[in-house]
C-alpha cells in the first residue's frame, strides 16, 4: 500500500547540504519522489510504504545537517504520484525570494579530517569545505546562491571536484565554494613559514572569512605591545584564538554555557572571566575574549607549529573598519604587519567576528557579525518590506521581508566614511538579495536629525518614513526578539546617548507600554547639564562637571584624592555660565561621572572604557554596602548618591568598595522604580536595553533585587546600538499594522 506526503521546510535550509540530506534519507529507505529549493523554503514530495515514511519523517528533523534550522515544517497526505525513485530537482524561481542567506560556517569535523590526511586530495588545503560549512555570506554576490555569484566564480572546477559536486551521494554535492589544489585558489607564502614568524614574535596581517586579522603570539607582551603601538590601540582589548577548547581553558574559566557558545556554529569571541595574566591583551579587564579556529586556515596555522594563543585582532588602525580587500590592506596595514599571509578568494563583504557572552540572564551577543549574520532573528507582523537604517554608533540595518527580519553584520560607526560606503553597500546587497526596491519600503530611522543614517533616510525620495525614538527602539528590540505584541512592559532604557522627544539627550529612561499601545515615558534621571557635547563622552572628568554642578557643597576636586585635571575646572565654567552645554538623563554619562570620582581622570581610548574600568575595579570588592538614590517625583535624583561618592572617596574609601556599592546603588534604584511602576500598572514585566546593560555585575545585582517579576533582556541582537534597526522595524510594522 503506498502513501504520498507533501512537506514544506521552512528556516535555514539552502546552502545547507538540506536536500542531498533529504535525498540520502529517502533512498535509504526506498522511497520515491522529489526535493525541490522554493523561494520560501524547501519541498519534499515522497511517497512509499506507511513504515519507511515515518522513520523518513521523524529523521527528517532528528537528523537534520548541522547548519541547518528548521523553523517549520508541514506535512499533507497527498496522492501517490507512482515515482520510481527519489531525485533533486532544479529550483524554479517564481516570486521573490524569501529563503534565507546561510551565515558563514565554521570548517566542519569531517572537512578537518581530511585536511590532515596525508591520502586525501584536499590534504592541507586550506580552502576545503563542503556542504555542511565554509564560507556562505562572506562569498555571495547575489542570489540565487550558485557558484558563479560568489566569488569563487573565477575558478573553474576540475573533473574531480565537478564530479561530487554533481553527485547527490556525495558530501559536496552543490557545496558552491569547493575546490582543491589543483583547481582553487591558495595561500601564499608557506602556513609553515608564517607559523615560524608568529612563533618568533612577529606580528602577521592573515587574510580570513570577513576580513584580515592582525596576529601575534598572546604570550609574548613585547609583541602584543609595539602591535598596539603600531596599530594606535592604546588599551582596547585584543580577543584571541586559542587552538582548541584545552588551550581555551588554560586562559579563561569556561562555563558550560560559555563553551557551548565557543563551541556553536557561529565561533564567535567570548567573553569570559580570565584566569591567567596574559600582559597587554586585555589590560585592566576581568575578561578575555576568546575563539576557536573556525577557518581551515587557522587549524593549518595551528598544525604548523603557531603558537597556541594567537592574538587576532581586526586588521586596521584604531577603530577604522576592517580591511578586507587585499589591496587596500597592503596599503593600511603596511606599518603595522611583519607580514602578510594572503588567500586569493575575494571576500565580498567585511563581516568581523561577533561577539557573545554567557551573560546572568542566558547569552548576550555584544556584536552580531560573522556566523549571525544576516540570519533572521524575528517575525514581525507585515508583509510589506521594511528597511530599519539603526543609529549611528555601532550601526547594523534590519530588512524585513514577508514578515521574516534580516539584521545586517555589524558596520561600525558611521563617522567613518568607510564605514558609511559600507552602510549603503549592504543596504543595497540585501534589498538586491531579496529582490526589493529600497523606495518601495517602509524606512525607519532614529529620531536624531543629525544622525547620517537618518540623512540616508530622508533622502531615498519616495520611501514611506518612520522616526523612531532612540530607547523606545531599544525596549522595543527586546519585546521583538520575543514576538511579544501585546504584552505591557515596564521598559528600562540605560544607555549611553539617544536624542529624547525634547530634543535633548536621554539614556534613562523607564516606559510603560506594549508594542501594540506604544509607550510612555514615566520616569528618569534628573537632567544634568554636560558641558562640551561630544567631548564629555571621552572626558569622564567633564561628565562629572555636568553632574556634580548640580551638588550644594564640593571640595576642591583638583586636589587630592581626586586630582582632577584642568579640563574638570574648565568644563564646571561651561556649566555655570550656560555655554556649550547640553541637557541629559544619560546613565551612562552618570558611570562615567563616578568613574571620575573613583579615580579614572584620564581620557578614554574606547567607547565605554570609563564604564568598563567601574565594573572591572567593583568585581574585586565583596562589600554589601548601597548609596541613596531615591525616586523624586518622576526623576531618580542622583544627588545623594554623588555627595556620599565624594564623602566616601574624602574619607578614604577603597575605590574598589565605592565602585561596588555604586552598582548596587543603581541597580537598587532601577529595581525599585520597576517595581513601583510594576504596581501601579498592573505590569508584571520588565523589559532592559540600552549600552549600559552591557555591565554584568550590574544585571546580577539587578537579578538578585527583582525576583519576583519576569525581566527580558536581549539575546538575539546586542543590548547597544547594534540591536536599534530591529527595535525600529517591530515600531515601524505596528505603526503600519493596517497598510
Ligand atoms: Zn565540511
Ligand atoms: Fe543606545
């Protein structure tokens, strides 16, 4: 008696090795039909005897390719259509595609085998992969994704990698980058050789997966410093590649949930708590970032005798973009690289390494890039597209097409013009991607005027806009990831800087609202005037200026302990005469305020270091001690807190003892705001985003105050910047429900 299903698989299941899958599971068991790639997924007819086509069913899922993520799958008895055997069909392309763009893949534990099998043909060959991993966003051109649109179109296959390529038994069958020595491209010069410079303390421009990599031995401080010096990184923290989970280990503790995310098919950098001094990697950091060899390259560096924790840093100078056309790396990276170790593949697009956390409220991805990317994190409710530009720092874009929503690679900020031809180019790869004309979108943008994503916005001439509130899109990133239209939330927005509804600048904000209704704000930090703008972000001494104006009484700060420098006495002048000063609720600037106090005076190299510094001194104390922070009216007042800092510090208090109750102090005061405001709306849900929840110690606090209401956090796009497009993409699809 035969039976006839009709499946339809929707996820990630293209460029996957899904149908050569499907093919070996029906022809094991002696089915017939057809697998076809469609524009929304893939469809299976099979039909045969009622007891292979269940075990067909259930495997179909139990054993689907690693890379694979099956989303949905529907099943319809049908009608026997009386096949004689199994077979992969051509995809027909109809309507506009909505199948998704596989990120890249790590080399898979088959493909490594073969690259240290002294029989195989692909033995040290640094460009193995196969249909189960390897290069997929960082190679494509365009869709449909076929070899000739990615950009290993210019190497032919020979007759042996044509011939897996064409076998659907095969594990290569349709794997589009494949190739080998005698048909692909290669590296130059020598893995050994190049393995003997990092082994002798050189520092080496190597060409990877989304871009090059600056490298060198983590272990030899002499190096790690004159790379720091060559590459203008005074103190940023380098991540580094340990050569396997064991090497991993011997630097940072690792929990379960940590080597679970070093392990998954992203590879990205995680953070973890350091457990030995590697000196000039991470300086004044309780964390070191760390990854694990994910291209072929990397396990052959390896092999070869490279040190077993390399450095590998973005290749550029200071916070420029990564380099990743060769041309344009020899020429930046000429002062800073020894030499370079140079692939011939073309890379079609910066994608950098991301960057996750195993953090107190599950995993926490700080920067969405490689292995995420341009993966869809959340179906919102339209159908029409929508384009989400994000915000200017940190920016990543957002498409959402048939409901599905795309987030872009992480692209850096947008002052740099690089930066900004990068904006537009993916912009205009993804709309390509999935057959969109950009002015037929609805566009979302912040509501900053000044923002060049916002310039972008305005001027695509016939597009349909939305400005959204900078924190609104942040809670509303997380009520997103999470499909959660109508669930009403108290939303707390920490962050470093957003332009608020009254033009002035926000960062401490808490909402009520749903997605659905919107959402009101209801209460925030006292203002505080920043004197200098801009300048004040990189200056913690001239944010203390803005907020300890507001003081009745202060000593000289000048002087000891607190030994402000001059540009302390100048910035208070700006606030006491009104001039170039500017108004904020910026809990970020208030860290940076405190930071001062405790003794960061100096200029910061990075964005948040001044942050960082606070939550890395404040790890060392085990004090239970708390400042007062009260709630006044709608506005938390920082004034009592400050005072009793600067008391505090007169006195002589550890600034490690300062730094700790401080966090406990605002995670206090957040708490029981939420839980006032919980009340008060009948709420029982509080939704955290914005730059400032990046600070674990500040979420454990927050976790060990606030056990009774549930508290969403952000875990498929970054609690900064990078998660705003999809904040203003689920604002912009409900403002729209209708249209
Ligand atoms: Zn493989
Ligand atoms: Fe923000």
């Amino acid at each position: 008696m035969t039976s006839a299903r009709s499946i339809h698989v929707r996820g990630v299941v293209q460029g996957v090795g899904f149908r050569p899958f499907v093919f070996r599971l029906a022809r094991e068991r002696s089915l017939a039909g057809w697998v076809s790639n469609a524009e929304d997924g893939v469809r299976i007819h099979v039909e045969g005897a009622e007891e292979p086509l269940a075990a067909f069913l259930s495997d179909l899922t139990a054993q689907s390719p690693p890379a694979a993520l099956i989303l949905s799958l529907d099943v319809e008895p049908c009608q026997p259509a009386g096949l004689r055997d199994f077979t992969i069909r051509e995809s027909r392309r109809n309507g506009r595609p909505s199948a998704r763009i596989s990120p890249d893949l790590p080399v898979c534990d088959e493909c490594v085998g073969e690259l240290f099998d002294p029989s195989d043909r692909r033995y040290l060959y640094p460009y193995i992969n196969c249909a189960n991993c390897g290069p997929r966003y960082s190679v494509i051109e365009c869709l449909p994704y076929d070899r000739g649109n990615t950009t290993m179109r210019q190497w032919a296959l020979d007759q042996f990698c044509a011939a897996q390529y064409n076998d659907p038994c095969d594990r290569r069958f349709h794997a589009q980058p494949v190739a080998c020595p005698a048909c692909g491209p290669r590296y130059e010069p020598a893995v050994e050789e190049i393995a003997g410079l990092l082994k002798a303390g050189a520092i080496v421009a190597i060409k990877g997966i989304g871009g090059y990599h600056l490298s060198c031995d983590a272990r030899n401080a002499e190096t790690v410093r004159a790379l720091r010096k060559r590459k203008f990184r005074k103190e940023k923290p380098f991540a580094v590649m340990a050569a396997n989970v064991a090497a991993a280990r011997s630097i940072v503790e690792l929990s379960s949930n940590a080597e679970m995310l070093l392990t998954s098919a992203a590879r990205p950098i995680v953070l973890a708590p350091a457990i030995a001094d590697l000196p000039e990697v991470a300086p004044a950091n309780r964390e070191l970032g760390v990854m694990l060899p994910y291209a072929p390259l990397h396990h052959l560096l390896f092999a070869a005798g490279a040190p077993l924790l390399l450095v590998m840093t973005s290749a550029n100078r200071s916070s420029e973009p990564i380099a990743y056309q060769d041309e344009d790396a020899r020429e930046r990276l000429s002062g800073i690289a020894d030499a370079f170790l140079v692939g011939q593949r073309p890379i079609a697009r910066r994608v950098d390494d991301s960057l996750v956390r195993a953090g107190v409220f599950g995993p926490v991805i700080l920067r969405r890039s490689r292995g995420y990317a341009p993966g869809a994190v959340a179906t919102l409710p339209r159908d029409r597209p929508v384009l989400a530009v994000g915000a200017d720092l940190k920016n990543a874009i957002t498409l959402v097409v048939g409901g599905q929503a795309f987030v872009s690679q992480h692209i850096g900020d947008l002052d740099h013009y690089e930066s900004l031809k990068s904006f537009r180019q993916t912009i205009a790869d993804l709309a390509a991607m999935y057959d969109i004309d950009v002015k037929e979108t609805l566009v979302a943008h912040d509501a900053h005027p000044q923002y060049a994503s916002t310039a972008y916005a305005l001027d695509l001439h016939g597009a349909r806009r939305v400005a959204v509130q900078h924190h609104r899109a942040h809670i509303a990133s997380v009520l997103a990831e999470r499909e959660a239209w109508d669930t009403r939330v108290v939303g707390v927005s920490f962050d470093g800087t957003g332009y608020g509804d009254d033009g002035t600048i926000w960062g401490g904000e808490f909402f009520t609202g749903s997605m659905r209704e919107g959402f009101e704000r209801v209460l925030h930090l006292r203002p505080a005037m920043l004197p200098g703008g801009d300048a004040a972000a990189r200056h913690p001494v001239q944010c203390a200026a803005g907020f300890l104006a507001q003081l009745s009484s202060l000593p000289d700060l000048t002087g000891p302990p607190f030994h402000f420098p001059a540009r302390y006495r100048n910035g208070a002048q700006l606030v006491q005469k009104g001039l170039r000063t500017f108004q904020t609720t910026s809990v970020g600037r208030l860290f940076d305020a405190v930071a001062a106090l405790v003794g960061f005076t100096r200029e910061t190299t990075f964005e948040g270091q001044a942050a960082m510094w606070l939550e890395h001194i404040a790890q060392a104390d085990a004090s239970s001690g708390r400042y007062p922070f009260p709630i006044a009216g709608e506005t938390l007042d920082f004034r009592p807190l400050l005072e009793a800092v600067v008391h505090d510090r007169q006195r002589g208090r550890e600034p490690a003892a300062i730094a700790r109750g401080f966090h406990r102090s605002v995670a206090a005061a957040l708490c029981e705001s939420a839980s006032r405001l919980c009340e008060a709306h009948s709420i029982d849900t509080v939704a955290l985003s914005g730059g400032v929840f990046q600070n674990e110690l500040l979420l454990s606090d927050i976790k060990l105050l606030l056990p009774r209401v549930k508290i969403w956090t952000n875990a498929a796009v970054p609690p900064n910047d990078g998660g705003i497009s999809l904040g203003q993409a689920a604002i912009a699809c409900m403002n729209f429900l209708s249209q």
